[in-house]
C-alpha cells in the first residue's frame, strides 16, 4: 500500500497578503514555463518578504507542493516544518507532512503528523486513510481497523466507502 499527499481543506484561518499571493504566483508562472531556479528564487522571496505569519505559512505550503513536484522530499518536509511551526492547527499541512514523513521512511514522524491531522480535521477522511494504510503496513491490524471503522462513520463518496469496506474485509481480525 502507499501513501499519497492531497490537498484539500483547513480549518478557517487569516489568508495571506495580497502581496504574498502575487509574489506566489510569479513563482508558479516560472515554474509552468520551467524555469526552477527562477522559480526557487521567487518563492523564497515570497517567505523572506511575508509580513505576517499567515502569509508565510501559505507561501511554504506552495513551495513544499512545487518542492514536492521536484523530487526535493527533504526540502518539502523543512518547508512544511516550519508551516505547522507557524501554524499549528493548519490540519493539510500536518497531513502532508506525514506523507513526506513516510516517504522519507519516518513512520514514527508519519503518524504523529497524521494524528494531528485527523486530530484537527476529524470529518476529513483523508489522515485517516493514510493512517490506516500506514499501520496495516506495519502490521498494527488493531489500528488500522478502528481507522477503517472509524471512516464508516464519515459522510464518504461511495467509490471510498467501497474502498473502506473492501480494506475492512480484506484485514486480518486483530487477535
């Protein structure tokens, strides 16, 4: 089983400067016409020049996603660091990172990220999924199953819930 890192919502927060998303959006033009460095150079701008706290944790968050694009894990992971380090309830960021963190072969990291997310977004079936995979993958089948059970209680598009049930009947019965 893998993981994989989706964005989605968080919970409400201050939004960023108006600067900040122009200076994010020079930063994505460079990268769709592929020019990185450029690219690099226009999002660090985009954090060195933030004049809030909201506006830089949004300006990382798009740099760890482009970073992330790139194949540069561990600059993705120190971006999304320093969001939850800036705000702590940013429940995509904590999910994300848990991603990276497993991806990274962190799955102690993983799952701390990940049980901030669903603990921060716990109608968001997203941490659990990516939790239950995680601790089947480890072979913790009592986990992995109350995750499982737990996301039968969410409002699921059908095509998941399948999924769900299907992993449900799949898992051996914890002993």
């Amino acid at each position: 089983m893998t993981l994989a890192a989706c964005g989605g919502a968080t919970s409400a927060r201050p939004g960023p400067a108006a600067a900040t998303r122009e200076a994010v959006a020079a930063a994505e033009a460079h990268e769709r016409a592929r020019r990185h460095d450029e690219a690099r150079a226009a999002y660090e701008r985009a954090i060195t020049a933030a004049p809030d706290a909201a506006s830089e944790a949004w300006a990382r968050l798009a740099y760890a996603e482009t970073l992330t694009t790139w194949g540069e894990i561990a600059g993705a992971v120190g971006q999304l660091e320093r969001v939850v380090a800036l705000a702590p309830t940013h429940a995509r960021a904590w999910h994300d990172l848990g991603i990276l963190r497993h991806h990274q072969g962190d799955d102690g990291g993983a799952r701390h990220a990940l049980g901030q997310a669903r603990a921060l977004a716990p109608r968001d079936p997203r941490p659990r999924i990516a939790l239950a995979a995680l601790l089947w993958n480890a072979g913790e089948l009592a986990g992995a199953r109350a995750e499982y059970e737990a996301l039968l209680d969410l409002d699921l598009p059908d095509r998941v819930r399948r999924q769900v049930e299907w992993a449900l009947t799949q898992l051996p019965a914890a002993r």
